[in-house]
C-alpha cells in the first residue's frame, strides 16, 4: 500500500530508522525536524499519516494536534503519536488533542506498520466516498453538535461487561449495551436490525484467537463493516494486535486501560465512524443525483439510455413486447411566457407526478427535455399501450393545475406510441422504436395536440 507518511521528530535517529522502516514497506517518508516545519510540510504536501513526536524543540506536540485538528486542510490526516512517556497522563493528552493512536517508543515494528496499514485503509476508504466529489471552497464543516450512538460491549463474561458498561456510562453519552459474541454475530447477519456505531470487544482472559475471527467477522459482514470494532485485552498485545489491525479492528487497547482513556478512545471512533457515513451518503446523494432530474424527481436522459438497451436485451429474450411513449407538453413556451418560469416549473411536478401514478412500478418514466417525457412499457402490446397513453392524456386533460398564486391553468399534452413486433416474430431496434414514437409524437402535434398517434415497428 503506497501513501506518503509525514515524520515530525526532533532527534536524527529516530527519523532514520522510521523512514527506513516505511520506506522498506514502500511508502514515501518525508522529514520534519521540528512542530513549524511539520505543520508547514502537512499544508503544503498533504501527507496520507503523519507520526508526530511529543517533545519538539519549538512547539509542544500538543499544540501541532491542536493545529492540525483546527485546520480543514489537516484536520482528517490520521496522526500516530509516538512518546517514550508511559504514563496515562502523556496519553490522555494526546487523544484529547487529537491523536489517532499513541504508541510507546521504542516500537515494534510489526505494530507500528499494521497500524499504518489500518490508519490509511480506512482513509482510503474515506476517500473514495465523496472527497473527490466535494467541489472546490465546499469542504464539509465539523459539526458543533454530533448525534448520540450506541457502543456495544461484547464478551463472555458478564461481570466484566457490567463493570466497563459502568465505568463508560458517565464518560459517554452514548447508548451502552452489552452483546455476548453469538449476539454480535447475529447483529452482523440481521437486516434492517439497529447495528452498534462501536463494537467493544473485551476479551479479559479469553482466546485471542476467539477474538480475531470475531474481527473478522465483524469487519466481513454487509450490515457491521461500516461499524468501529475496538478491541480490548490479550488480542491488543505483541502479534495479535497487528493481525487485528490488519483484520479491521480500528483500534487495539492493552487489558489494563483506564476508563478515560477508553472512552477518549470511543469518542473518537464514533467522530470517525460518523465522518465516514456522512461522505458516504454524500457520494450516494451525487450518484443519484446523477442519475434523477432535480426539478421533477424523475429519472434523467442519462438514466433512459442506460436502461433502454437492458430493457430491449430482457424483451427480446423473452419474445414480448415493448411500447415506447414520448410525452409532450403543448404550447408550454406560452406557459413560461405568460406567468413566468416558476409556473413553468410547478407544471412540470405536477405534470411529472400525474404520469407517474398512472404507470406501473416497472415502468419507465424519464425527463428527457423540457417539457418532453419518455416512457417505456415492458411487456406491452398495442392495446396494453393504448390503454395507458389514453389514461395519461385524461390525467393531464381532466382537472387543471392550480398555481402558487392561487390560479389555475389547464394543460395538455401530446403523446407518440410505438410498439415492437417482437410477439409476431420481429426484430427490436429499441433505437428505431424511439425513433418512431418521436415520428408519432409529431403527427399527434401535427394533428391539433392533445391526442395519441400509434405506429408499429416493422416485424
């Protein structure tokens, strides 16, 4: 896995041997000697991870967290603190401030390697959920207020469960519930069930190898992959908790951690965990979005000419009929004329909403310009179309459009059908069958508006 690690330390040796650690791992080390040059380097090169020592010559560590967290262009690069301090004190600092992970000096290269791994697979991920799609100066603002979640504590001993429940309960205000593994691993399988944003897995003296599957499990599963596993105990010590991290688990805790830390810890798993669904829905919000006319909810042209083909690829194998419809609406220049472009405007809605519940689930209805609708009827003969293009000339004709200003305008539109021959032993062009329904659309026009015009491909 390539990605460039920014390396903030003071002392020579150190930025030695840690670049040639990741460089050996194939990664682009890059050196900083002191907190200005550091903080200047991660503006200027946006580093993938940085490892920050504590005891800078200038500035505390504390302060380049602090700084690194305050500034939009740095505030989601990973941070690993590295500090030969043991103290709880040292580390409860460093989370406060922001740090990713805190790992002792010296560290185990197998540890400190697998956490890189884990730290930039999930901004990988991150990534590729929407970072690419935010447009320029439209950088997401940290919230000032994040939602409560639920954190799962998961073990086979309840005491113990009990007493971290406990203990976690006045640290966060999140939901606590405690899961035994069996119940976890059904949350995993369930659908539609509330997953835990965290999952707290606490193996006091149980099997490490026991709590690994679990991680993967977890980690594999369609409705827990996006959760937070954080594991607890004898799996979070020496060469489990490198297999761990590169399992999934997003953060590995030694068994004797006191609550504060844990829940600093929990906290920001659940900021992550909530940044990731948030770019997440933001990358589904421009896929659709891509795919869906903003004005009337409908599918687009784009949309339409992905599907056509699938749809005539099903009829042909099928041997059933198609009817394609071109819908449009008449005289709607003089709409936008006479009462302006947000008349125009509620026309097309409701326009777009009386086609819509006149049309079967499977139907396809599109905006295709304007005022032009396409609509494509899977298995449908010449009569099943000519039933549905008389029901929506009627929807449009029957009552008029009342506007915001309280007026109302009566509206009409005209429709083009053509129908595949395929039942009789045709050929389907579903290119020639919206050629021909434009070809019919413009003899309804032709014809004084208002009406269907029918046509039948070759067979």
């Amino acid at each position: 896995m390539s990605g460039r690690i920014l390396i903030v330390d003071d002392m020579a040796t150190n930025r030695i041997v840690y670049r040639a650690r990741l460089a050996a791992a194939y990664y682009e080390p890059v050196l900083a000697v002191d907190g200005e040059g550091g903080l200047r380097m991660a503006v200027e090169l946006r580093p993938d991870l940085i490892l920050l020592d504590m005891g800078l010559p200038d500035i505390s560590g504390h302060e380049v967290l602090r700084r690194l967290r305050g500034d939009l262009r740095t505030r989601d690069i990973p941070v690993i603190v590295l500090t030969a301090a043991r103290d709880s004190e040292t580390r409860l600092a460093a989370f406060s401030a922001g740090a990713d992970d805190v790992i002792v000096k010296p560290a185990s290269d197998q540890v400190l390697l697998a956490r890189v791994r884990n730290l930039l697979r999930a901004r990988a991920e991150v990534d590729y959920s929407g970072t690419e799609l935010q447009p320029a100066g439209m950088a997401e603002a940290a919230l000032a207020f994040e939602p409560s979640g639920t954190v799962a504590v998961v073990t086979g001993r309840t005491e113990a469960a009990r007493r971290l429940q406990r203990d976690l309960s006045g640290q966060l205000r999140d939901r606590l519930v405690i899961l035994s593994r069996s119940q976890a691993l059904a949350d995993a399988s369930a659908r539609g069930c509330e997953v835990p944003d965290v999952f707290i897995i606490h193996d006091e003296e149980a099997d490490a190898g026991a709590t690994l599957r679990l991680v993967s499990e977890l980690k594999s599963h369609q409705a827990t992959r996006h959760s937070a596993v954080c594991v607890v105990g004898r799996a979070a010590e020496g060469e489990e908790a490198a297999i761990a991290f590169d399992l999934g688990a997003d953060d590995v805790v030694a068994p004797h951690v006191t609550a504060t830390e844990l829940a600093l810890r929990t906290r920001s798993l659940l900021r992550r965990k909530r940044q990731g669904d948030r770019r997440r829905a933001r990358i589904e919000d421009n896929l659709r979005l891509a795919l869906v006319d903003p004005l009337t909810g409908l599918y687009n042209r784009r949309h339409a000419a992905q599907q056509l083909p699938m749809i005539g690829a099903r009829a042909e194998e099928r041997g059933r009929d198609v009817a394609v419809m071109v819908v449009d609406l008449d005289r709607f220049k003089a709409v936008n004329d006479q009462h302006g472009h947000a008349a125009g405007d509620a026309v097309l809605i409701e326009v777009a909403r009386r086609l819509r519940v006149n049309l079967r689930e499977g139907d396809l209805l599109a905006r295709i310009g304007g005022e032009e609708f396409l609509v494509v009827l899977p298995d449908s003969s010449i009569p099943d179309a000519q039933r549905v293009a008389e029901r929506l000339c009627e929807a449009i004709d029957e009552r008029p459009i009342r506007l915001a200003t309280g007026q109302t305008m009566k509206v009409t539109v005209s429709i083009g059908v053509a129908v595949s021959a395929l039942a009789d032993g045709g050929k389907l062009s579903v290119d020639q069958l919206v050629e021909q329904a434009d070809l019919a659309l413009l003899d309804s026009k032709g014809a004084g508006r208002n009406q269907v015009t029918y046509r039948q491909s070759a067979a």
